[in-house]
C-alpha cells in the first residue's frame, strides 16, 4: 500500500513539473507555425540576404521564454490564417530569443530592447523601419504590419 502510494506521488510530481516547462518550451519549440507566420530557419544574416533575394522585408518577434504576453502572441495571433498569408508574402519572418544565442547579438544591434514581445521590421539592410513593444490581438498587428508595407 505504501510503495503504491509513493509510485503514485512520483507520478504526479512528474506529471506536473512537465506541465510547468510547458509555458517557456512552447516559445522554444514552435518554430513553424500551421496556417500562420512561416518562421524561417536560418541566421539574421541569412534572413536578410533572402529578403534581397525574394524582395522582401525582414520581421523579428523579439521575446523571452519568460514572457507571457510573447506566450500568447504566438498562440493566438502568430498562428492566425490572416496573419500568416499577409506576412509570408510579404515578409521573412525569425523569432529570437533575446537571452539565448543569436537572440543577444540583436539585442546589442538594436537597443534598447528590455521590454517584451518587441517586434522589428527591417529592410534588407538590416535598417530598422519600424519597431513596436508589447502584444496586440490580430486586428491590430495587421494594421501594424500594413503600416509598414505602405
């Protein structure tokens, strides 16, 4: 009965702790998203030489596993069929996460940044036409995003 018992808190303590890393790793591991914003895989500097390529402007979720309005952004607007079919035409799209790798070098080139979501949108230049802090509901990071485009 007793080691019954303790299987059955150790289960639960696993089941919870992984239910726990779930919220920071969700920002990690959706790299792609289905009817949404099409991530791209490469470096920064890959981003850009493939916006000369194809002619299109660079967007950059800035984020922080941490953060929660950066969590909902990319569930529920990221992933949005709109949204997805204006920025993959016009825009490669990267997702950087500002305290880890790739993320901190951006973070030097384009401070101040200590503030999240940040969303950047660079020519092909790198050269920043817009930036704007804090999450926004679909609707308005469409506008956003056609502000940009003009």
């Amino acid at each position: 009965m007793k080691l019954t018992l303790l299987f059955s808190i150790l289960f639960i303590t696993n089941i919870l702790s992984a239910q726990s890393t779930t919220d920071t790793t969700t920002v990690e591991s959706s790299a792609h998203t289905y009817n949404g914003i099409e991530f791209f895989d490469g470096t920064w500097q890959e981003a850009l030489f493939e916006a000369r390529a194809t002619k299109k402007l660079v967007f950059i979720d800035c984020y922080t596993s941490w953060c929660k309005p950066c969590i909902w952004m990319i569930k529920e607007v990221f992933t949005d069929k709109k949204v997805g079919d204006f920025f993959n035409k016009r825009f490669i799209s990267l997702k950087r996460n500002m305290e880890k790798g790739e993320g901190r070098k951006l973070k030097k080139i384009y401070h101040p940044m200590s503030t999240y979501p940040t969303f950047l949108f660079l020519d092909d230049k790198g050269q920043v036409i817009k930036r704007k802090v804090g999450a926004l509901d679909v609707d308005s990071f469409l506008e956003l995003a056609k502000s940009v485009v003009k």
